[in-house]
C-alpha cells in the first residue's frame, strides 16, 4: 500500500477547493477562479504522480485503500485503481480544467460556479476510484446535484426544464440501480465490487439472489442495467441528453460529454458485466439492437438537428454506442466453445480507447460551439453562421481537426478506438459491425454538412459583421486536447500501454459461469 | 542494410513540409512554398534511390515491420515494402508532384492563402507516398483516408464559393461510402488472417499460407471470403478511383484550383485505386483457382471497368467545360485501368496508370496554363484561337491530347493502351470489355480532337481569349518536362523491350514482336483515325464561329446530347435514391426521438397525472400538446370530480378527520350489531 | 411514576395548546418547542434515551429553526386575521372535527384490552441500536438517506428564485 | 387505567391538539407545526407500545421512531420551502388564499 493515500487526495482534492471557496466568502472573482482552476489542475498532477507509481504490466488494482468503516454493514472505504479508472482520471483531469477555462468569461457568480463545479468534478473522480457500492453510489448520486444546479443556473433559456428532465430521469434510473443493491446485499452480505465480482465469476452471486425467490435474479440484472442504460445513454433511454446538453452552459456540456457519460459506461464495464455475466449474455443479442439504434439513429438524429450543440449531443450517443456495441458484442461470444480472445481484446481495448477518445473530440467540439454561440451572441442554430472560416481561419483549423478526430479519420486519435471496435465486433457479430458502419457514413455527412455550412461559404448570419478569431485563453484549451488528438491518433500505445494487461486478462476470461 | 528500413522518409519529408507550412502565418510565402518543394525534391531523389534498390532485386519484397502497439495477446503491426512497383510509384508521384508544386508557384501568386495551399499540397504528397510504401493495409488505409481529407481540403480551398465547398463535401462523402467498404473489407481480412501486413516473411496476407485459407468456398453459395473481401476492398478503389457508380464526385472536384485537379484528380490519387489493386492482386485473384465459384472478384473489376471507360468517355463527348471533358476523360481511363486489373494484366495497369499520369498532368497543367491566361474561363465555347498566341502551351497540349487519343508509335498513350487491349482481347472470361475498350477508343480521340479544336483553333470567341498571352516559364518548363515524359514514358513497355513488366513481375518477360496482334493493332489505328477524324470533320473544319452556335452535334441529336451533357443524370438519381433515403432515416430517428421514445416518456408522466386527476389532484396545465385527443375525455372526467375540489388544504383534512370519525363510529355499530 | 408522567403530559399539551392558539407566530413556536421538549421528556421517561435525544436534536434543533426563517422570510404576510365570520366557523369546526377524534381516540384507548408487561424499561444500548440500523435495517436506512437528499435538493428547489420556471419547449 | 393507556391517552390528546390548530388557523406555518404535533403524537405510541410490549428484545419501536422523526424532518424542509414558494407567488402565506389547485 502506497504510504501517501494517493486516491483520496485524487477524489478529495477538488473537494477541498470547493470547501475553500465556500469558506472565504470575500473572495474576489479572480481569484474564486484562480483556485477552482489549481484545484482543477490537482486531478492531472496527482495522476501524474499516479502514473509515476502505476505497475503497467498489472491488470488488478492498484494504489488500493482499503478501511473498515460501518463494521455492520461490512461497507469498507475501498478505493482502488486499475486501467480502466486510469484512463478515466486522465480524462477527467485533461477536460475538468478546460471546461473552466471555458467558463472563464461567463457571467454569473463565479464563486457558486467554481464551487459547485469542483463538486462535480470530486463526485466523478469518486465514481471512477471507490469499489465499494456504498460510498461508489454517493459519489454517483452526488455528481447530480451540481450538474443540476450547473446547468439551471447558469444554462440556456430552456435549461430549468432541461436540468429537471436531466436529474428526473438519471435518478431514476439510479433508484432502480440502488434498490438492485439492496436487494444483492441482502442477499450477499456484501457490497464490496471485487467480491462481487468474484461471486460474479463463479456464479454464486446469481445462486443466491436465485435463494431470494425465482424473478430476483433478472429483476435486480434489469435495474442495475436500467440505471446505466439511463446514464450512458442507451437508445432509447436518451431523450434527456439533447436537451440537457444543449441548453447547458458549453463548460458543463464539455464536463457532461467527455466525464460524466462515460460514468455509465464504467458502470457496464465495471459493474453490470463483471457482476451479471450470464444475465447479460442473454440479453446481449437484444442489446445490441439497441446499441446498433443508437449508433446508427443517433447519427441520422444528429443529421436533422439544426441546432448545433444538439447536434454534437446527438453524435455522442452515437459514440458511446460504439462502446456499447463492443461491450455487447463480447458479452454475447462470452461463453462460447471457441472464445475469440484476439477480437474480444479488440473490441474491449477500442472501448477504453474510444471512451478517452470520445471526451477529446466532444469537449473540443462543445467548446468550439461554446466559442461560435458567444461570438453570435446566444445564436447557434446551423443557418446562423456562414463563412466562419475567412473571418476566424484558426479557429475553424482546430474545429476542422476536432472534427475530423470525431468522424474517426486515420491519422487522429478517433480512428484507433472505432477501428479496433469494428474489428472486434466483426470477429464477434458480423452483422452487427457491417450494420454500425451507416453510423460512420451518418456521421461524416452530418459533421461535413456543419462544417460547410457553417464555415464554407461566404460569411453569412453572425460572421458577416466583425467575428474575433480564437483568443489566448481560448487556445490554452484547444490546443492541448487538439495536440492530444494528433498524439494519440499516431501514438495510441500510450494509452494501449496503460490498460492493456486489463484488456487481456479481460479478453482471457470469458467464460460463463 | 535493408533499403526499406529507410523508406519512412519519402512521406516524412512532404509530411514535415506540410507541418510547417501549417504553422507558417499568412506572410510567410516563401518559406511554406520553398519548404515544400525541397520536400519534393528530396523526395525524389530519395525515391529514386529507393527504386534503384528495389531493381536490384525485382522479385523480392523488402519489407521493414514494426509494432504500432500490442493489444490484449497480440500486436498491431505495420511496416513499410519495397518492390519496383513501390519504387516506380514512388518516382512518378514525386516526380509529378514536384512538377506541379512548381507549375503552383505560378498559378497561384495571386492567392492570398498561398501558404495554406502549400501546406496542403505537401499533406497531400506525404499521404500519397504512404499509401504507396506502407506494407500493412491498415497504414495503407491511415494515408488513404489522409489522401481523401487533403483531396477534401484542396478541392474546398476556394471554400467561400459554394460550389467549391458542396463539391468538397461530396467528394468526401462518397469516397467515404467506398472507403466504408474497404474499412470492412480490412476489418474481415484481419479478423480471418490476424494480420494486415502485405509481406511478412510467409505470414502476410499476400503470401501463399493466407490466401489458401482465404479462398477456401466458406460463404453462401459457394463464394469464396477471399472474393467477398476482394470487393469489399474494390469499393475502396472505386470510389477513390471514379469508377462506376461513385465517380459522381470526380467532374465536380473540378471546383479546386487546376494544380490540384493535375495533381491529385488526375495524376496520383485517383490513381491510387488502380494501384491498391495492383497491390492486392494476388488476393484479388485467389478465387480464380476456384473453378465452381459462381462469381470471381476480377470478373468485376473488368465488368465496372468496362463501363467506367465507356461511359466516361461518352460523357466527355459532350461536356462543355474545359476542365469537366478532362475529368470524364480521367474517369474514362481509369476505367480502362481497372479493365486491365479486372482481366487480369495488372501490369499493363500500372503501365498505363504511369503514362496517364503524365500525359494527364500535362493536359490539366495545359488547360491551367490557358485557364491562367485566360483569367478563369473555362468554358470551351468563350475559348478559341489560342493556338496562335499560346504557341508552347498549344504545342504541349497537343502533345498530351495525342497521348490519350493514342496516336501510334511516337505517344506513350499508345502502348499502354495496346497492352490493355491486348489483356482484354486474351481473356477467357468475356469479350464485351474487349468491345468496350474498342469503343472508347474512338471516342477519345473524337472528344480530345474536338476540345484542342474548340480551344485552340479558330479565332477567339471573348475578350479573354483576345487578351491572352503565354504563361511564364514556371508554368511552361512544367510542361515541357511532361511533355517529354509522355512521349518517352511509352518505350519503357513496349512488347519489343518488356522492361517494365519484367520489373513489375520480378521475372523475365521474353520480348516478343513489336506488334503483339496485328489485327487488334490495326483496328485501334483505325478506330483512332475513324475518331480523330470526325473530330476534325465536326469542329476543326469550320471552328465556331460565336460563343453562343449550337454544338454540331447538339444540333443533330440534341436529346442525346443533352443527356450527356447532364451526366446521365446520375446525379439526379443518387439525389432521388441515396439522398431521398438518408434524409428519410433521418427524419425517422428525429421523429422517433421527439414524438416516440419522449412521447413514451411522457405518457408515463401523464399517466401518472391521469391517476391524480381521478384523485382530484386537477392539473393546471392539463395534458400537453399531443395527447390532447386522447385526454380530453379523461379532462372532463376529472373535471367532474374536481368539482369537490376547493383547493382548501384545511377543507380536506377537515373532511379526513371527520371521515375518521364517522367510519370508527360506523364500524363500532357494525360490530355491536 | 405515572405522577411525572402526568406532569410531562400536562406540560406538553398545555404548551401545545398555547401553541395553536397563540396569536403570535414567534411565540407559537417558542410554545412549541417546549412542548417537543415534552415529549423529548417522555421518552426519557419511557427509557428511549437515543430517541429522545434524536428529538431534541432534530426538533428542537433543526424544525424549529426552520420553522423561525420561514416566519422571518415570510414577514411581509398579509394580517393573518380573517373576516371573523369565516374564521370563526372554522374554528367552530376545528374544534369539533378535533374533539370528535379525540373522543374516538380515547374511548378506543379506554376499551382496548391492553396488558401491560414488566415495569422495567426495555434495555436497548445505543450499541445495539446502531448495530440493529445498520444490520437488519440496513436497506431502510440507505432509502431514508435517498429520501433526505432529495427532500433537501426538492426544498432547495422548490425555495430557489422561481423567476426562469417553465421557460418555452425547446425549439 | 394502566401506565399505557395513559400514554396513549395522552398522545390521543396531543394529536387532537395538533389537529385542532392545522385545521383551525390559517397560517401554513403554523397548520404545518400542527402536523409536526400529530406526528409526534404518533411516535409516542411507538415508544409506548415499545416500553410496555410483552417482548422487549428488539429495538423496532425506536428504530422506528428514529426513521419517523428522519421522514418528519424531510417533510418540514419540504413544507417550509413550499410555504415559501407560495409566498413568493402570492405575497401570503394564509392558506385559505392558497386555492390554486382548485378543481
């Protein structure tokens, strides 16, 4: 165990910022800024540190904390870290900095914003970090709260019945999540993640809720697979996104894009999969259909989306439906006479790759909208701009890039995970794959459709009068995650290199019990 | 020393180019343009080295692989090859480039994003040369679809014309569809060999141990997964090459500046389909040892081929813009190519896909040099009587029209195109691309003399045409130099000196006979006489006169006509089809997201409030937009039991405490009964 | 034994019933809190000393704090008075709403056959409590905590500026 | 009458006191302090009912009082922000003048 509690300075840090700046109710704007951001900055230092430490040829967690804590209720504060949770608090600690720069100009409390969005950020962390169901489902509760007050607040003109549909929905989902719990535990004794999934593995787990009486089995798999449907979202549990997206300020849809979605998809990977292999083994050939809906309508969706924050929403279902697909995929050859280790590591490895992917393209994305919607003073409807291009050439460089990354072009970082997706898909479900690749051309046509009509053209609507390129601070979020694409797109061993012992330890056991 | 270990830096070169010429701000002209064109050269000269060492050893593979990254088990590979196809490729896409990055330097002066087009240009170079060195078909796919975004950049570089930027958007999307094809195609080939590497010592998927597994009968009807995936990859060629039924994008990225239109849509990357065939031929061709299957790969390579050339050709016929009878023209001989790879005789493909290269960049660079002088008219009937006072440009253009009309012995043209029909005339299979070939020979050289005649005989029929004068020597010497090659080029194939197929195949090709077949030999003479004439007796006896006098041939057959020259109206059918359907998808997913997936959302919600209107709990807002039909009967239910409703908090717990009492009291009498 | 329990019961609803009755809002809830000490006082007296400090804690402690902004946020009310008819018959009507339960209640109480064992209070440890919460109690525990964190955001919700409520569809 | 009648006595009186002023006042401060009384009337049943049971082994009557008192307070954060909502809308917190939802 690693004498410095390395994982709750990681999840605690930005809490204690946030404590701070409620603590020091005379601080300036300035500086309610200026420490939000250096306590944003601690997730990407810590895990800098964190990846000084991290045993790359290990797939198992690491840095683990482990301590009694409600003796009765054998809940332990249980903190742990392996590839998967790494790439997460990379992400987050790459997008939760640059969505507030991204909010640096915004008006409204900075104080209350700084604050609540430093809750957000310690509530994610703590999702991605805690292996324990008792406090993992506070931290998965909590992040709601601000997101809600985030996006209320400060968000579009329709935001209160965005944020109220957003919170409404996700808690529900979650309170079928938390009563699936209660009934595991009741019938475990156990809410810890990696005994869970040990009696996952063996099949114990399904014994004893089966002990519960017949239908506990199935119903506690659908709640918990109701409560991270919702969350992801899977088709079609995603009407609350557009909205909730769009009309939230750009800082809170980078967080929402690039993080918060991929909570769901950590919950199916690390929850629903590890924990309910043969539940969701049967249910997978179903699963994929709709994962296939998603993919494949939420890009024809996004084609007729005028507006373009709902636009880019839209394409991130169709993303994280990639995810899913692949996790489906494995689930349904799990338990085959001939395991396809090499196409299930493909389609698992472009999952992880995917997620961290994802957050890149989308938050660069949203922020770029972020960047549009300001200069045309509250407009970002697809007709309101036109030759955006000759007015702000950097500017439309680095959301050509951004989307070029989104629609999976070779060279940049979202290709990788999207190819590895289809290859593993392919060598498990065939149809499945050949089906999602409408999605990839959905995509390429309404991204290119953006692109010209919003920066093609002769400068039109907002950018016929004055329009400022990119400025300084703009570019202090840009080009970093822009950088990233181009590293990642021809380097992906770096991130490869972090999870891939998880991968194949993943790909290795994918017997049913 | 392995030569091919080096071979990384024929793309790195442009690739750094272009990475400075991105960082360049607007002033820095020179530095992006020089920067590039030193890229060139050095790629050139490093190609040429890099063909010298692959001529060393014609029959070997060099090959240089390394791991990209491992992933679960196994490791994604890829690597670089070196064979004299590589090499040959190589040399002609540098050269070329290198030509054409000059010729910019003049055509684009005026251009205030000079720099930017460098930039791209040099992009466009370094994917070009990495499609043609990588030897794993996952790299070669990465400089592909990095080939398909410059392709996108150049031809959308005047962006703020509309045109420019749907045909960008265009081309894109529909090499994409192939390319969507050829990810499959990938995908499949690397799920059944676990490997994408070309050459691997033995285990590449070109080599004898893959392919015998490929063209095993595993599909439905016999097929072999080696044809399935053939023509999954096929799709990837035929939307980068133009081929038949994608090449709707080619005649549009005509809107991009005439160096790209040389360079890329001419020379080099619409031949990359051609090539990538040539590539994967022997996978290509593996199903042919299965005699029982129903369909063989090559069978449709030929059979698109074949149409390709010929509709092509016949559309050029009747094309009006200068640039537009060039660009049908270049999907007609990449028809032809891919006629040849279809029939089986890659090598006269890539024979012809060389000297295509340089007589097509000759007449694009031609038609840049009158575009140039003429400030940007491009329509044939405002041209006219150039010849005099563009004497190098004319000479030089004559040259390359004489080349793709394949007049005898003297042009390049010629022998590529005599050893494609010589590979048609020998196949088994069919004859009809034979009689296609046949027939587009004749129209080549009937639309190529009518467009040298209507652009450069009679008398100028604009003022533009009045002013022009001849270009500068950056944009002539261009011409010169491919002026020389697409005469020269043609002796390197010649049946009585098989050079170049000997090199390309690794083995001896015995010379035979300068004349291979002399009939066929005689016929196409014949048939480009037959076309050369009519051209002449239709245009170049009597040149227009005015601007605005019917075409000769609009005249007699205007229905014809008119069809040609509006494409066949394949683009009016993929509006009504692929655009109809695409835009129905999504109208259906909109709607279902708004009106289904939420209305069901909804509904649960108003169900609730349904219960609470029986309960008296009377919504305000009453039920939303939508299910108003089917609640307005409720509404009024609940309306009648809201009459009770006060909305006095106090009134109902009143009534509740009241109620409490009479029930017990009630109850108590029931009891005491 | 039943002396102090009378004296704690009198003292209860005496100060319960000023504090209906008081005009005054601030008094009232002082009225009240001293009678939810009364009751706090009860269940010393029934052995239930971890309930009767919850009492203390969370009534006296929290409610009646909440209780005195929302008097001191709704200040501005108009009088409280009503038209005297109107108010009168709704005290008439309380009133005897009030006595008539009260009458069902008592005579039930009254003629419930209802033994009494052992004098001695029930020994319950708060160790033992804990362990019976987080044990068998477990799941309840966990759906009141959900329920106070929603109650909370509702309340905060519900108390927020309502000035940007029900905004137009989205587009 | 024994020791629990007479605590449950009591309690009948503190509901009915409770009851008397939610239904007799007009000041939705006050009628929701009424609600608190009764409801603390019921919790003194529970630990009534607790003290004097037959079998005085498990803890249910305080445990659950405990989870009562934690619903009561929910339910007068809730209340209390209701009244003030209410108040903001309509400058009064007289609930005879709350008749919104009136059918």
């Amino acid at each position: 165990m690693s004498p410095l509690p390395l994982l709750s300075l990681v999840i605690f840090a930005p809490w204690i910022g946030a404590a701070l700046i409620a603590c020091l109710p005379r601080l300036g704007a300035g500086a309610c800024r200026a420490i939000a951001l250096a306590f944003s900055l601690s997730t990407l230092a810590l895990s800098a540190v964190i990846l000084g430490c991290y045993e790359r040829g290990a797939a198992g967690y690491q840095l683990v904390e482990m301590h009694g804590w409600i003796g009765a209720l054998a809940v332990h504060y249980h903190l742990g870290l392996d590839g998967l949770s790494l790439v997460l608090v990379l992400l987050t600690g790459l997008i939760a900095p640059g969505a507030l720069l991204a909010s640096w100009r915004q008006p409204g409390s900075p104080r209350l914003f700084s604050l609540l969005f430093l809750l957000l950020q310690g509530a994610a962390l703590g999702v991605f970090l805690a292996l324990d169901f008792f406090h993992w489902f506070i931290f998965w509760e909590l992040s709601l709260i601000p997101a809600y007050f985030l996006i209320r607040l400060w968000g579009g003109p329709g935001a209160g019945r965005a944020a109220y549909q957003f919170v409404i929905y996700t808690l529900g989902g979650s309170a079928f999540l938390l009563l699936g719990f209660v009934a595991i535990f009741a019938a475990t004794g156990t809410l810890d993640f990696v005994e869970l999934a040990r009696m996952g593995a063996d099949g114990s787990l399904a014994a004893r809720l089966a002990a519960l009486g017949g239908f506990w089995p199935k119903a506690v798999f659908a709640g918990v697979l109701l409560g991270f449907a919702v969350k992801v979202p899977l088709f079609p549990f995603h009407t609350w996104l557009p909205p909730a997206y769009a009309e939230a300020p750009t800082s809170v849809s980078m967080f929402l894009t690039a993080v918060m979605s991929k909570m769901g998809v950590y919950g199916f990977l690390r929850l629903l999969w590890p924990l309910f292999p043969a539940p969701l083994h049967a249910a997978s050939p179903f699963l994929i259909w709709l994962a296939l809906g998603g993919a494949v309508l939420g890009a024809f969706a996004a084609m007729r989306q005028s507006d373009i924050k709902r636009m880019i929403a839209y394409s991130s279902i169709n993303h994280l439906s990639y995810c899913l697909l692949a996790i489906f995929a494995v689930s349904a050859a799990s338990g085959r006479a001939a395991p396809a280790g090499d196409a299930a590591a493909a389609a698992l490895g472009g999952t992880l790759l995917q997620m961290f992917n994802h957050g890149l393209s989308a938050g660069a994305l949203f922020f770029c909208a972020g960047i549009l919607e300001a200069r045309a003073g509250g407009r970002r409807g697809l007709g309101d701009f036109g030759g955006v291009r000759t007015a702000a050439p950097v500017l439309a460089g680095l959301c050509g890039i951004a989307m070029f990354s989104s629609l999976g072009l070779p060279g940049l970082n979202g290709f990788v995970g999207e190819f590895l997706i289809f290859r593993g898909v392919w060598g498990l479900v065939p149809w499945a794959a050949a089906t999602a690749c409408l999605g990839l051309f959905a995509t390429a046509l309404f991204l290119l459709t953006f692109w010209q009509r919003v920066f093609h053209g002769p400068r039109a609507g907002a950018a016929a009068g004055p329009f400022a390129d990119v400025g300084p601070l703009d570019l202090a979020v840009l080009v970093p995650l822009v950088a990233l694409m181009f590293l990642l797109g021809v380097l992906p061993q770096l991130l490869t290199g972090l999870f891939n012992p998880l991968v194949a330890s993943w790909a290795a056991h994918l017997s049913l019990p | 020393m392995n030569p091919a270990s080096h071979l990384w830096v024929i793309p790195a070169l442009p690739l750094l180019a272009a990475a400075l010429g991105a960082l360049t701000p607007r002033g820095g002209r020179r530095l992006a343009a020089g920067a590039a064109i030193a890229a060139m050269a050095g790629a050139l000269i490093a190609s040429c080295f890099a063909l010298h060492a692959a001529l060393a050893a014609p029959a070997a593979h060099l090959t240089c692989n390394f791991e990209w990254f491992r992933l679960g088990g196994g490791a994604v590979r890829l690597g670089w090859l070196l064979d004299p196809l590589n090499g040959l490729m190589c040399v002609m896409v540098s050269l070329v480039s290198l030509l054409i990055f000059i010729f910019s330097l003049g055509y684009m002066d005026e251009d205030e994003n000079f720099t930017r087009f460098f930039c791209f240009l040099a992009l466009f170079a370094a994917a070009m040369l990495g499609v043609v060195v990588s030897n794993s078909l996952l790299l070669l796919f990465v400089s592909w679809e990095l080939v398909g975004l410059s392709s996108y950049l150049l031809i959308g570089f005047w962006f703020h014309k509309p045109s420019a930027a749907a045909a960008a958007k265009k081309a894109f999307i529909v090499t994409r569809i192939g390319d969507l094809g050829f990810f499959i195609g990938l995908v499949w080939l690397y799920d059944s060999t676990g490997s994408l590497l070309l050459y691997d010592g033995g285990r590449g998927i070109l080599e004898a141990h893959a392919l015998a597994g490929l063209a095993a009968p595993a599909l439905a009807g016999g097929l072999a997964a080696s044809t399935a995936i053939g023509l999954l990859i096929f799709c990837g060629a035929a939307g980068k090459s133009g081929q038949f039924p994608l090449h709707v994008w080619l005649p549009d990225a005509m809107e991009g500046p005439t160096p790209v239109s040389a360079l890329i849509h001419a020379a080099t990357m619409v031949a990359a389909g051609v090539f990538l065939m040539a590539r994967v031929f022997p996978l290509m061709a593996a199903d042919q040892a299965l005699a029982s299957a129903p369909l063989h790969a090559l069978t449709v390579v030929a059979g698109i081929g074949a149409v390709t050339a010929l509709m092509g050709a016949a559309i050029a016929v009747a094309q009006d813009d200068l640039k537009k009878v060039l660009a049908f023209s270049t999907v007609s001989q990449l028809g032809y190519m891919m006629l040849a790879v279809g029939v089986g005789s890659w090598v006269a493909a890539i024979f012809h896909l060389l000297t295509h290269a340089f007589f097509k960049a000759l007449l694009f660079l031609g038609a840049g040099s009158v575009i140039h002088a003429t400030h940007h008219e491009q329509d044939i009937r405002r041209l006219g009587g150039l010849g005099g006072r563009m004497r190098v440009t004319f000479a030089t253009f004559a040259v390359g029209m004489m080349a793709l009309a394949g007049v005898p012995f003297v042009f390049s043209g010629f022998w590529s195109k005599e050893s494609i029909l010589h590979a048609a005339m020998e196949w088994e299979v069919s004859r009809l691309p034979l009689w296609a070939g046949l027939a587009g020979v004749v129209l080549t050289a009937y639309y190529m003399t009518r467009l040298t005649f209507e652009v450069f005989a009679g008398r100028p029929r604009s003022h533009a045409a009045e002013q022009a004068r001849e270009s500068p020597a950056v944009i002539t010497v261009p011409l010169l130099v491919l002026a020389a090659g697409a005469i020269l080029l043609g002796f390197l194939g010649t049946p009585a000196w098989p050079w170049l197929q000997s090199q390309l195949t690794g083995a001896a090709v015995p010379s035979g006979p300068l004349i291979e077949s002399p009939v066929l030999t005689a016929v196409s003479v014949i048939l480009v006489a037959l076309g050369l004439g009519a051209g002449w007796y239709l245009y170049g006896r009597r040149p227009r006169s005015d601007a605005g006098a019917a075409d000769p041939v609009a005249a007699a057959f205007p229905a014809v006509f008119a069809f040609l020259a509006a494409r066949m109206k394949l683009d009016e059918l993929y509006a009504l089809t692929v655009g109809r359907l695409s835009s129905a998808l999504s109208w259906l997913a909109d709607f279902l997201d708004r009106r289904v997936w939420d209305g069901a959302i909804r509904l649960l919600a108003r169900l609730g409030e349904l219960a609470g209107l029986m309960n008296g709990e009377a919504d305000r807002d009453g039920l939303n937009a939508g299910f108003d039909a089917v609640s307005e009967g409720f509404r009024r239910a609940g309306r009648a039991y809201s009459r009770a409703q006060s909305g006095d908090a106090q009134g109902y717990l009143r009534a509740l405490a009241v109620g409490f009492v009479v029930l017990v009291v009630l109850v108590l009498m029931g009891c005491s009964r | 034994m039943s002396a102090a329990l009378a004296i704690v019961a009198l003292a209860t609803l005496g100060s319960a019933a000023a504090a209906m009755l008081g005009r005054s809002l601030l008094r009232s809830i002082f009225m009240l809190a001293v009678s939810w000490a009364g009751v706090a006082a009860f269940y010393m007296w029934a052995g239930a000393q971890f309930v009767a400090f919850a009492q203390v804690l969370i009534y006296l402690g929290a409610i009646s704090m909440v209780a005195l902004f929302a008097v001191l946020l709704t200040r501005q009310s108009r009088d409280e008075a009503s038209p005297p008819p109107a108010a009168l018959r709704r005290a008439i009507l309380a009133v005897v709403a009030a006595a008539g339960v009260a009458a069902v209640l008592l005579w039930a109480v009254a003629h419930s056959p209802l033994a009494v064992s052992g004098s001695l209070a029930p020994a319950t440890s708060v160790r033992q409590l804990g362990f019976d919460l987080m044990g068998r109690h477990a799941a309840a525990l966990l759906v009141v905590g959900v329920l106070l964190t929603i109650a909370l955001l509702g309340a905060v919700v519900l108390a927020a500026d309502g000035a940007q409520e029900r905004p137009g569809d989205e587009p | 009458m024994n020791a629990l009648q007479l605590c449950l006595a009591f309690s009948s009186l503190l509901f009915a006191v409770g009851l008397a002023g939610a239904l007799a006042r007009s000041n939705a401060i006050i009628v929701l302090l009424g609600l608190e009384l009764m409801l603390n009337a019921a919790n003194i049943n529970f630990i009534a009912f607790w003290r004097f049971s037959p079998s005085s082994a498990p803890a249910t009557g305080v445990i659950f009082v405990l989870f009562s008192i934690a619903v009561a307070a929910a339910e007068a954060a809730v209340g209390m922000a209701l009244v003030i909502a209410i108040y903001r809308h309509q400058k009064t917190i007289r609930l005879p003048d709350a008749t919104d939802l009136k059918g």
